[in-house]
C-alpha cells in the first residue's frame, strides 16, 4: 500500500502521528482482510440449493420465476444492485479494501487540510474566547474591587500581593498568545485556566485582607 | 564651615551615637515574653494566626501545647485560648498606629508529634519540625519550612519559598513566585505548582507513588538514582526538556503532543508516575551525584 499512496499523503502521514496511527490501523486490517480472503472457499452448490428450497419453503423468499412484478420495475430495482454487485465481482477485495483506505486517508487530510485547519482553528479561538471573555471581565471588576479594599498595613505583604499581581496578569497575557498562535493547544488552554484562576485567588485574598484589615 | 560648625556638628554625631544603641536596649526590653500551657488529648488541633513574624513550630513527647510568644511592642495583643482538644493562637493589633514592625510576633510552640496544625502568616518565616499530623500552611511573603513531617500536608504562599526536608505523607504545594525544594522526600503523593519559581525534586521516587511538578517559567529539577522506577512524562510548551535518564518506550502514552517539546518513556520498570510541565521554563532530569 505505501507504494500506492500519493506523495503528499506519505508526507503528511509521516509527520502526522494520528493519521499514522489511522494508517495503522487500517493496514492491520487490511492484512487481516487479506488472510481471510486467501482462506475462503466457494461452498458446494448443492448447500446453496439445498439453503434456497429451505427459505422458499418458509415463505421467505420467492422463487424468481412466481414473481408478479412488472418486467420494468424489476429492471430498475435490479439494475443499481447488478452494477454495484458487479463491482464486487470484477474488482478483487484487497484491492477494494486499499481504495478504501485511500479514501480514508485522503479524507484525514483534507480534514487536517489548511482551509479544514483555519475553520478548526477559528472555532477554537471563538470558544475560548467564549469561556474565557466574561471570566477575564469579572476577574477585572474583582481586580479593581480587591485593590481598593486592601487595607494598607504591611508592606512587605502588600508589596507582596502587587508584585504577584503583576506577574499573574503577565502569565495571562503570555498564554491568550500562546492561546491565538497554537488554538488548537490543549497545553496552552490548560495554562491559561491556570493563570485565571491563579489570579481569582489571588483576589480573594486580597479582599479577604481588605476586609480582615490586616 | 568655621571650627565651630564642625565642633557642633561632632558632637552631634556623638550625641546620637549614644542615642541609638540606648534606643535599640528600650526596643529590647520592651519586647517581653508570654508563655502558656495547655493540656491536649491525642490529635489535637493548633491553629495560629500570626501577620507578621517568625513561627515555630516543634513536636515534642509531652501531651502538652506549649506557646511561647515574644512581641516587638504592646501594641499586638496574644490570643490563646482553648477549646476542647483545640488550641487556638492569634495575635491582635490593638493601636491603630502601630507601624507594621511594632506588630511583628514570633512564636515558638511545642506541640505532640501527632498534632495536626493550621498556620496563617503573612510576613516572617514559618518553621516545623517533627509533626506528623495533618498540616495547613499559608503565607503571603514568609518562607515555609518543613522538617521530618508527614501526614496531609497543604501549603500555599503567594511569593514565599517552600523548603521540605524529608517529609513523607501527601504533599500539595501552590505558590506564584516562590521557590520551591523538596529534598530527601519519601510522600507517595506530590503536586507542586509555582508560577515564576523554581522546583527542585531530589527524593525518593516509591512504587505507585504520584509526583506532579508543575511551573510557568523557571526550572524544574528533578534528580534520580540509577535505582529508581517511574514511567515520565515532561512536557515544556515554549521551553526545552533535558533528560540524562535512558527512557525506554512508555505503553501508556500512545500520542505525542502536536504543541512543545515533550517527553515520554519509563524508568527501569515505571512504578511511579512523574509528571512535569511547564509553559515555557526548562526541565531538567539529571542523574543523582
């Protein structure tokens, strides 16, 4: 099969570790498909007539010729079953089984594909923003409310509080970066929660001194 | 200057030579001691609740608390009070003008071994020594340190370091800018995150145990012996990974991040599980000198 992929599937497969896994995958299947294909016997026909009389005798089917439907509607019925049926029998399985793969494969890169990678990407730009717009809203309104309400008492502490401060709000900065280059990071996201909720207890504990007057 | 001026201006000096160490003995004499017992039953519970100051906290054999508080001024009040098997101590501003230095207390308690602890303290410096109950500990500014404890141990600071000298138990660890050491540990579980600081791990990687070190920028340290077993996973978003352990393949991670430089593999035979990650900081594994 790796001689029949296209060049630029190899490529992307070789750099790709989830179509890699895919294309794996589906060579294992493949080979299995092969083995199962190379045992297969025809049965004797006296098991197919033997199997019809049985169906015919149940009412279950009906024997061709007892048919009451017109000529023309049995072609078309016939017809669309005849010439996918008849794929099957012109083209050998393993073959049908690597155009299936083909197919699949060719479908995994169109997906990871750079218009397919843009859409992603602005869907996961547009639902962090989503989740991360009214937290980083309330987390400014906490800012001001905490800041204000710190009592003044020691300032080592409060020197303390401002300068963590300043870090975290960096951090976050870092990581909605980080969040617009790579949308698609899971890691980046995950910092970024972090960070939001590094500074929402942080906060907190401002108020909790604002309010304590220490 | 004429000879007079300079004449004065000595004696001046002079004058205030002899002020300043009279000055500093009132200051030290004003700092008077308070001390208190009280009689606890077995896993009693202390909580102290200092702004500014050093805490200490050491177990002993006897079934007793024992709080010995030094105060700069008069103008803090000590709080300790007994409630049940529980030892509540708290220091109180009573002056409104009092300067935070007039403020700062410093505690040296004694506790049973198997006390069980919640430290509040926002500037100074926290230490204990040989308790093995369930711990607390949160800070602002102070420093934490942690000597021969076990149990549950939670400690939070926001720009304080946090040094743990043989501790053994569960260990949680949070802070923004604090330096972070664990060394000679023997926990079965470690979660330790700081945002701007260092961690350093150099202790004892037990079977089924969980170590999860995690910081934004600095360096994450982690030293091994050529006996240890742990299956790693290290993963630095914007920062580089080097490692000195001879990894081989990890069976529990099939995929590899598509984003940073990552590493994955197991140790020997992987019986403990070692997670670190960072956002961009650099992440050491070194072999143990």
């Amino acid at each position: 099969m790796e001689g029949d992929r296209p060049a630029e599937a190899r490529a992307h497969v070789s750099q790709c570790p989830s179509c890699r896994y895919l294309v794996e995958d589906m060579d294992s299947i493949r080979l299995a498909a092969h083995a199962w294909s190379a045992e297969q016997t025809d049965p004797p026909a006296r098991l197919w007539i033997s199997l019809r009389a049985q169906l015919e005798q149940e009412g279950l089917i009906r024997d061709a010729g007892q048919r009451a439907v017109p000529v023309s509607q049995t072609d078309q019925a016939e017809r669309p079953r005849g010439w996918f049926a008849g794929i099957f029998t012109i083209v050998p399985r393993p073959a049908l089984a690597g155009a299936y793969l083909l197919a699949l494969v060719a479908a995994c890169i169109a997906l990871t594909g750079p218009s397919a990678r843009q859409l992603n990407e602005s869907r996961w730009i547009s639902g962090t923003q989503d989740s991360t717009g009214t937290l980083s809203a309330q987390l400014q309104t906490a800012e001001r409310d905490s800041v204000s309400a710190m009592a003044v008492s020691d300032p080592v502490v409060t020197a303390s509080l401002h300068d963590n401060l300043a870090i975290v709000d960096n951090y976050i900065a870092l990581c909605e970066k980080s969040v617009r280059e790579e949308p698609e990071s899971e890691i980046a996201r995950d910092y970024l929660y972090d960070a939001y909720e590094q500074k929402a207890n942080l906060l907190a504990q401002m108020t909790e001194r604002g309010v304590n007057g220490r | 200057m004429s000879t007079l001026a300079t004449l004065r201006s000595q004696r001046r000096w002079k004058a205030a030579g002899l002020l300043v160490p009279g000055l500093l003995l009132c200051s030290a004499a004003s700092a008077d001691r308070l001390e208190r017992h009280f009689k606890v039953e077995a896993h009693p519970v202390v909580t102290i609740h200092n702004p500014n100051g050093t805490v200490t906290v050491r177990a002993w054999t006897k079934s007793d608390v024992m709080v010995v508080a030094r105060r700069a001024t008069t103008e803090v009040e000590v709080d300790a009070e007994q409630t049940g098997n529980r030892v509540d101590v708290q220091t109180r501003q009573v002056a409104d003008t009092a300067s935070p230095d007039d403020l700062r207390t410093d505690f040296e308690i004694s506790v049973p071994e198997d006390a069980e602890l919640q430290i509040h303290n926002d500037s100074g410096g926290v230490n204990v020594s040989n308790v093995l109950g369930d711990m607390n500990v949160e800070t602002i500014a102070a420093g934490v340190d942690l000597e021969d404890t076990a149990g549950y141990l939670t400690v939070k600071t926001v720009g304080g370091a946090f040094q743990c000298l043989r501790c053994a138990g569960r260990l949680e660890v949070t802070s923004i800018s604090g330096n972070f050491k664990l060394i000679d540990l023997r926990s079965y579980y470690v979660r330790a995150q700081t945002s701007e600081g260092n961690i350093l791990f150099n202790g004892s990687f037990l079977p089924n145990a969980t170590y999860v070190l995690k910081n934004y920028s600095g360096a994450i340290e982690v030293r091994f012996s050529p006996g240890d077993s742990f299956d790693l996973s290290a993963t630095s978003l914007k920062g580089k990974v080097h490692n000195e352990a001879n990894l081989t393949p990890s069976s529990h991670h099939h995929f590899v991040p598509r984003f940073g430089n990552a590493l994955f593999g197991t140790f020997n035979s992987g019986r403990a599980r070692v997670e670190l990650n960072s956002f961009d900081g650099t992440i050491n594994i070194l072999k143990r000198d």
